[in-house]
C-alpha cells in the first residue's frame, strides 16, 4: 500500500499549520497595508497581562495611517516572555516586529502603561526602544492617567458623602475617557479634550450652587438610607485648629471640599498631560495648526531627519495657506488630504508631516482590548494550549472581518505544496 495513502491526516499539528498559515495570510496583509500608506509610518501599542497558567504575554499591536487617510489600529499578536523586565520586553518587541518585517526605522512613537519597566528614562522599555529608533515618540496612555487623577482623590474620600463627590468627578470624566479610548483619535484632539475638560473642572469646582445643590441632595439621601450625616471633622490639634480654615457649618466645609476636590483634579490633569515625555509631538501641532514659528518648523525637520525638508516644508507651508484658508488646525488639514489625495503629490512633506501626527498612538486601549480575546480562548480547559496555537486563533479572532476575505483555495495549496507528502496525497 502506497505510503501516501495510509495517512489519515488527522494529526492535531494538521489544524495548527492550517491555522498558522491563516494567521500569516492576515499579518502579511496588514504588514502590506502599512507599506502602502505613503511614508510607512507606524507605532507600537504594547501591554502585558497574565492569562490562566500565570504567564505573562504581551499584546503588540500597530497604529497607522493608510492610503486612504483612515487611522487604524491593528493586532500583530502575542509575545510570549520569561521575564518582565525592561531588557527581555524591548528584545521581545523587537524581534516581533522583525519577525513580521517592520523595520524600527519607520516607528514613529511608542504607548505604553505607567509601570517602572515601562516607562523609565534611561533603561526602560521606552527608552531601550529609542536607542534603535530614536524617532519613536513615547505616549504614556492617556487612559491609564485619567485613571490614576480619579484614584488620588479617592485616597482622600471615605464617607458617603465623599463617595458621591467622587461619583460626580467620575461621571465629569467619563464622556473624555471614553472619547480617547477611540482608535482613530489623534493626540491634538485628545489634548484638546484634555484641555477642555481641565476648564469644565475649574468652573464647577468655583461654583458654590453645584456644591450647595449636591450638598442638600446627598443630605436627603443619607437621611432616607439612615446613614450618620456629615459633620466638621475635629481638629488634630489646637495649633493646627488656630491656623487653619474656620469651617463654621457642615454646609461650609462641604463647600470648601468641593472646591479643593475638582481644582487638584484640574492641576494633576494638566500637570500629568504637560509632561515633557510626549516630547517632539507637541511640536507638531502648531505646525499643522499654521501658527508655528521658524524655531519650531527647525526642531520638528531636525528631528524627522531624511523624512521632512526645512525648505520644502516652509514653503508647503505657506502655499497650502494661501490654497487652503479655512484650514485652521491639524483636524482641518487631515481632513483636506482624505478629501484629495493627490495634494499628498503636492505637499509631500506637509502630507508626511501629518501621517507621523494621526500615527501617534494615544492610549493603550487597543492592546487592553485583546486580553478579553486571550481569556476568552485561554481557560480552564484549554489552559495546556501551545503559544503558537494562542497566537493563531488570536489573531483570527481580533480579525474576523479579515478571514472571510482569505482565498481559501489559495490557502490550501500554499498549505499542501508545503512538502511531497501533501503534494502526493492531495495532487489533482
């Protein structure tokens, strides 16, 4: 009996190259989709998790802009690490991207959460990154430290009263926090978010009828719930009692607590955004928004070395005001070249200009978003599944829409021509 013939091709590694080959079809497009953008910018999005047997891998996923002017956000996959430190995550980084043929050349920025592995100057990830591609921008999510402006109030809030204070912070927050969770979201309307909601902040902290209208709410709902109302804490001592605020009602210190509550808000807010790790992308925005001056247009073209010309930009610059006068911030300009690509030809260098800006990630959402696709595969019951396996079934998950457009004739030959045994049993 011929050899070929007495296999039953039911071995579990027949499903796992099949489901490897699809995965690879799907990357390949994406890897192809970035190429074709224009300038081949793109940034890295990665976060760790810990999945079922307590190992820890790391969602790596691509922003970018492509041909036709959209953002996306995409996932490459899972990276399997020994360790979490610094110098195993940026080589594993690395060798993901190298391994999918994305040259660090082309990273223009780089998100991540605020942990010390991550976001240290000299040899965190961030800065291990730079050191092969110095032009990858480093964004501390933003996600991450809206958060975090919610967490030290709550550090200081413990009675029911407080606890309503804080839901009404929260809620002040929750319309931005959930806008900048959006993959399509540049970072010049993310900080103007930001921005907009420090001054929302302001003004009802300075408002004594929010904080009286709140006050003699929660006063009739602890009233109804039999909880103790509130009272005017008691001084540590007589010294701290003499130089400090006289409170003289409950209403009053309320009042004052309010005030202090949304105006530390506003300052950690702008404090925490203004931070100097966003770097060269602050640069950016007066450019696109025609209001920069020769000092700003410099550093931005020194910094983009190769990719961007001073005089060429300079005077891109000037025609594209004189072509395009309602074009009065970075959101205008995007908007211009989505609706005629062919200025791309035309401004070169403005165009490159704003891809890097709309390929600046913004949050870690994105990478954050896969670990529910990993406990969803990964359990209890399949918690013996190989990490090449998780990796396929991942990706094929996060890109569904992406699988139904797969030539699955195609696909099959590729998967038999792999070697002669495939060849002799399934020839035709």
């Amino acid at each position: 009996m011929d050899e070929s013939t007495r296999k039953k091709w039911l071995s579990h590694d027949i499903p796992n190259e099949i489901l490897d080959l699809a995965s690879h079809t799907i990357l390949r497009q994406i890897v192809k989709d970035i190429e074709k953008s224009g300038s081949g910018y793109y940034s890295i999005i990665a976060d760790e998790t810990s999945d079922i047997t307590i190992k820890e891998p790391v969602s790596l996923c691509a922003r970018y802009v492509d041909s036709d002017w959209v953002t996306k956000e995409v996932f490459l996959g899972f990276c399997n690490t020994p360790k979490c430190d610094s110098e195993t995550l940026s080589n594993t980084i690395q060798d993901c991207l190298a391994s999918l043929g994305l040259s660090l050349e082309r990273c223009c920025g780089q998100a991540y959460d605020g942990a010390a592995n991550m976001k240290r100057r000299i040899n965190g990830v961030q800065a291990r990154i730079k050191r092969v591609a110095p032009k990858a921008t480093y964004v501390y999510c933003m996600g991450h430290q809206i958060n975090l402006v919610n967490l030290m109030q709550l550090e200081k809030l413990s009675t029911y009263f407080h606890l309503r204070l804080l839901q009404r912070l929260v809620n002040t927050f929750h319309s931005v926090h959930k806008a900048i969770q959006s993959s399509t979201i540049s970072l010049f309307l993310a900080r103007q978010l930001i921005s907009n909601l420090s001054r929302v902040l302001i003004g009802d902290g300075a408002s004594t009828e929010n904080a009286s209208a709140i006050f003699y709410k929660v006063s009739g709902e602890a009233r109804k719930l039999k909880l103790r109302l509130p009272s005017v804490p008691r001084a540590r001592s007589r010294i701290h009692s003499q130089n400090s605020d006289q409170q003289h009602s409950v209403d009053d210190f309320f009042r004052h607590t309010y005030h202090d509550v949304f105006s530390k808000s506003s300052e950690i807010l702008l404090s925490r955004y203004d931070s100097e790790d966003i770097g060269i992308a602050i640069q950016l925005e007066p450019i696109l928004s025609f209001r920069a001056d020769k000092n700003d247009i410099s550093t931005v073209c020194e910094f983009y070395e190769g990719d961007i010309c001073l005089k060429d930009l300079e005077r891109e610059l000037d025609q594209f005001i004189v072509t395009h006068v309602y074009a009065k911030c970075p959101v205008d300009c995007f908007k211009v070249f989505a609706n005629n690509r062919t200025l791309v030809d035309v401004f070169p260098n403005l165009a490159r200009h704003a891809r890097i800006n709309l390929s600046l990630p913004c949050t870690t959402c994105e990478a954050e978003r896969t670990v529910s696709t990993l406990r969803r595969l990964k359990t209890y019951l399949r918690s013996t599944m190989s990490q090449h396996r998780l990796n396929s079934c991942s990706i094929l998950n996060v890109h569904s829409e992406m699988v139904d457009k797969i030539n699955m004739e195609t696909m099959i030959a590729e998967w038999i021509s792999r070697n002669t045994e495939g060849i002799n049993a399934f020839r035709y």
